[in-house]
C-alpha cells in the first residue's frame, strides 16, 4: 500500500449537502468506502452522496435500498443530515478533533502501541493522568497528583475532608474499613463521590478521549452535592455532614430521589436524553414543559447500533431544539446530563469530529431564539451509581 493510499484510509467526510461525497469511494458512512461492504451496481460508479437526499434534505431509503443491502441501507438512514443548508467537510478521522498531525499519521502506517490501545486490544498499564507507569486503586485514589488536586479543591469550594493516603499493599477494602475510625459516615460518604467521579473523568479520558482536569471534576462534584441536599439523599453543602433528619429521609432507590424543577413564567424548559442497552440497541428523547409542568411537545427515536451514547444524547437535544422551533418558543431552558453534549453546545470544549454537524446545526438553530439557559442535571446514572457506593459504605462492618 502506498502513502496516498493509506492515507486516504485515515480521511473522513461528514456530509452536508453531500455533493461533494462519492457514495461508493469515500469513507462517509463506515470507517471504509462502501465499495469494500457491497458490490457496485452497473452505471452507478459516479454517484454522489446527495442523490440519496430527497428534496425534503432526508434520507430516501426507497432509493437506498435499490442499491445497497437493507443493513447498511438502515445504517445510512440513521445517518444526521443537517437541516441547514452546509456544505460536506472532508476531516482527519484519527484524530478526535478531526485535525491531522504527523503522530496520528504515524499511527495508521504502524501497529503502535498506542494504536493498539485505542482499538481496545488491551487497556494501558499507565495512569492516563500523570503517566504513573502503575493504576492501581491506591495510586488512581490516593497517590495520583490529578485525584489530590481534586480534594484540595473541593476543601476549598465544599471544606471537604482529605482523606489520607493509601500505603502500598493495603486492599482497597481494608482502607475503607480503616477510614471508619478517623472520620465520619458522612465524611466518608463524601470522599466515596469524589473517588467515582475520579473514576468516571478517567473513563472519559480512556474510552471517549474526553479532556479533563481537576477543576472540571471538582465542580461536577460541587452541582452533584448540590442536588444530592436539595433531594435530601446527602447534605453536602459546607461542612460535610449530613443531618440526622436527611439521613433517614435517604432511600436505597436513588431514582425516587429525582425532582424536576419548573423554568420561571416566561421560559419553557426542554429535557433530552439518550440511552443505550446492552444489546446495543441506542435512542434518544425529548420533553417540553411550560412554567405549569404541562407537556407541550415530546418525541423519541431510535439509532443503529453502532452509534454512541453521545450521539443518542446529541440527537435528543437536537430534536428538541427543533421541537421547540416549531412551538414558536422564544426563551428556553434546556436540561440535560450530558456534560460532554453540553460544554461542546457551549464551545467550552472541543466538538469531536463525527458529531461536529449535529452540535453545529443545533448551534445554528439556537440562534432563532431569543434567550437559551443551559442546566447540567447531574442526577440519573451519577446518583444511582454514587448512591450505590454510598449504600455500600454504610453497610462496612
């Protein structure tokens, strides 16, 4: 294989108006052109992506399906197509910001260790925050600058304990345990949320390339405590105690902990969300509420399997917006637990490159607005799995 040729294999499209794609030769839909999934009909070599576009900008699967088997016809109809006029954008597809750079070239000539990684063939041994050569459980919650940047900061922010550190050899478990006679219930409760959302910013670091930083994480500790006090599982306010009165109040089920809160009078507040099961199977949704709690639009929709929980998320907010659009609301609050989907809305981070068309299109509507909030509802799976942890620790002999 050739330089131009493999380089070809690290290029990708994200289609626009699909003009500028060839349906059969370029990488659009799959990590390879379509030519290498399905066999060219006679006459057909020259046809762009945009001659499966109706001229409603959707999908025609009648056509698709005239070409291309059923499976991947299914595939490209689950494909976003903006619905503002854009043009396709032809990016660096190893490269989560979708930009070139000689070491991600490098990467596609050679079976590097770090390719090898990032296809999942074996997890690396170094800590992704400080390039420890060791993650182990003492060093990942004890030992790592970025987990002791974290507690100096909520000390300061929430004058939460620190717990100390972990000797080496000693199990997890037996920390735990030994923490019990320092410090309070409450207290260790406390440090246990920080541990997973430790946890949770080094997963992202891993499987989804997300950036991180011991503020970021710090303050999704802070609005999390927030909402555990207002519902009343954990009050976490200054000093780190929970009140008797809470602590009875507190249930195993977290899920009967959830509140939604209504938009003031002149707002309407849409909640999106996306999930993905086990089998694989992806959807999104959306709800519209007025200042009264009364639903006034809702919607859902299903995904291929091969796409992520971020784009299920992304997808509902964008339905959503366009929900909203059709209302004719001019203020919104918007709602949702995806801090990934919501900082790249807020251009605080950076959009990864194969959703940069639904985060740029529902961008672009939101300018028809005449005001949008955005909320973080740290709620659903953070406290279902916090208050796992915290259930847990509460039960140590």
């Amino acid at each position: 294989m050739n330089l131009r040729s493999a380089f070809r294999k690290g290029l990708r499209w994200i289609v626009g108006n699909g003009e500028s794609i060839s349906f059969w030769f370029d990488n659009w839909i799959f990590n390879n052109a379509l030519v290498e999934s399905s066999s060219i009909p006679i006459g057909s070599e020259d046809l762009k992506v945009s001659h499966f576009i109706d001229q409603d900008g959707q999908w025609d699967v009648s056509l698709l399906r005239q070409f291309v088997p059923i499976e991947i016809s299914n595939s490209i109809a689950n494909y976003f197509l903006p619905s503002n006029e854009c043009n396709d954008t032809r990016v660096w597809g190893l490269a989560p910001d979708g930009n070139y750079s000689v070491e991600s070239g490098v990467e596609l000539l050679l079976p590097t260790k770090k390719r090898l990684e990032l296809s999942h063939v074996f997890l690396p041994m170094e800590c992704v925050f400080c390039n420890h050569h060791s993650e182990d459980s003492a060093h990942m919650f004890s030992k790592c600058p970025f987990t002791i940047d974290v507690f100096a900061e909520l000390q300061v922010l929430l004058k939460w304990h620190v717990p100390p550190e972990i000797e080496d050899g000693v199990p997890f478990y037996s920390f735990l345990l030994s923490l019990k006679s320092s410090f309070s219930m409450p207290q260790v409760e406390c440090m246990a949320i920080v541990w997973w959302f430790v946890w949770y910013a080094r997963n992202g670091v891993i499987f989804r390339q997300d950036s991180s930083s011991p503020q970021k994480v710090s303050h999704m500790v802070k609005a999390f405590a927030h909402n555990l006090s207002v519902s009343g599982v954990v009050v976490a306010g200054v000093d780190s105690s929970v009140s008797i009165s809470a602590r009875k109040k507190a249930k195993v089920n977290i899920r009967d902990q959830v509140v939604w809160s209504p938009p003031p009078g002149d707002y309407f507040k849409l909640n999106f969300d996306g999930s993905k099961l086990a089998s694989g199977q992806a959807a999104f949704g959306f709800v519209i509420r007025d200042s009264a709690g009364i639903v006034r639009l809702c919607g859902a929709g299903t995904l291929d399997e091969a796409d992520s929980i971020l784009e299920a998320e992304a997808r509902g907010l964008r339905e959503g917006i366009r929900g909203a659009r059709f209302l004719g609301i001019g203020k919104l609050i918007v709602e949702g637990d995806n801090l990934a989907v919501i900082n790249a809305i807020k251009r605080i981070w950076k959009i990864p490159w194969m959703k940069n068309s639904i985060i740029l299109d529902t961008v672009q509507d939101m300018g028809q607005f005449e005001d949008v909030k955005f909320v973080m509802f740290l709620g659903k799976q953070m406290r279902q799995r916090t208050g796992w942890l915290i259930v847990v620790i509460r039960h140590l002999p």
